[in-house]
C-alpha cells in the first residue's frame, strides 16, 4: 500500500499510451476552469466587476447560488470564487446602498 503523494509534474507516464489527466495537475487546475461550477466561474466574474457597485447584488446572488451548488456537488470546484463573489457583493451592494440613501 503506497501513500506517497503523485509528483506533480509527471516526466513520462508510468505505462506506454497512459497520458497524465490535465486535472490532476495543481498547476493547471490553477490556470483552468476544470470542474469548476459553471455558477461559480460566473460569481467569481461578478465579484470583480462588484467593485463598480451595480452589478454587487447580483454577485450576491449568484455567489450564493454557487454555494448552494458547491455544497450540493462536492466533486466540483470554485468555492473560493463563490466566497469572493459573495463577500465583493455584499460590501458592494452596501456601498451601493450608502450612496443611494446619501
């Protein structure tokens, strides 16, 4: 029984004809959205483009959204951009606010 972690950069593949999947590699899971939540790609959007206060309660929304999802399918990824949508929303939208009631 091996427990030692795969390298993460695989040299060759240990058989002929065995190719590394691409999602094994952290690397590229960084620089790729693979298996990532399709609500949590967008929600991670949203949350950047929250800093100009319209779009904030809707990466509220969706960011929420994309927990709901993460939680209810735990093979996908994204739950950092969720969060990140979910907070960028919620502090955008109170500014959204503030400058509505000023």
């Amino acid at each position: 029984m091996n427990h030692a972690p795969p390298p993460p950069y695989p040299a060759a593949p240990a058989e002929p004809g065995i190719k590394p999947f691409i999602e094994d590699n952290a690397g590229m899971r960084l620089l790729l959205p693979i298996k990532v939540s399709a609500l949590a790609f967008i929600a991670g959007y949203l949350g950047l483009f929250a800093m100009i206060l319209v779009p904030a309660p809707l990466a509220l929304l969706v960011g929420i959204a994309a927990v709901a999802d993460l939680k209810r399918h735990p093979e996908r990824r994204g739950m950092g951009r969720a969060v990140f949508a979910v907070f960028m929303g919620a502090v955008g939208s109170a500014g959204l606010i503030y400058m509505l009631l000023t």
